[in-house]
C-alpha cells in the first residue's frame, strides 16, 4: 500500500510531452501507465520532452497501483510516480446534528 496517501488526496504526476497534436491539444507519457494521454494546452509552447505537472485526487489506493483523477480521465499508476500536494481533510461542522431538547 502506498504510503501516507490516502482516499480524496491531491496528489501530481510528472508526465512528459511526446508531440503537439493540433494547436490546442498535446500527447503526454505517463509513467507506468500504458497508454498515450492527451490534454488541451493552448497556452504554452511547450516542446517534445519537457515535463508537466498533472494534478488529480487519489479515488482508490491498492498494493501495487493508485488510481487518480485528472479532471476528467481516470488513470492507474505506480504509487512510485505520484507525490502529494495536499492531503485531504474533512469537512468540519460547526453546529451538532442533534437537536436541542424542547
């Protein structure tokens, strides 16, 4: 299990620029994860392999494998190549759930 993450984390994932694929969207390699992704980044000129920071919460922890989602995709990886951000804290109440005796 992967250590000092838990459940609703945010956590970033370095993934590195494989080409431009239209002027709007980029293909990204994410380590460990076996497939190519691909984001919108109109902004940037950013060139084949430089890195960027991708920011997602953790949905769901196993032995070998975190699973995070990036907005919209959901990726499996290594919990090797995340790093936390920020751990998750619960909501706090201000006033009890019970209701005062009448």
């Amino acid at each position: 299990m992967a250590r000092g993450l838990n459940v609703g984390d945010e956590v970033a994932i370095d993934a590195t620029v494989l080409r431009r694929v239209t002027d709007d969207r980029i293909s990204l390699s994410i380590p460990t994860y076996g497939f190519p992704h691909s984001i919108r980044d109109s902004t940037t000129k950013v060139a084949k392999g430089q890195t960027i920071e991708l920011i997602g919460s953790v949905t769901r922890i196993e032995k070998d494998a975190v699973t995070v989602t990036l907005g919209g995709p959901i990726v499996t990886v290594s919990p090797d190549v995340v790093r936390l951000v920020a751990a998750y804290k619960p909501p706090t109440r201000k006033t009890p759930l019970i209701d005062k005796p009448t």
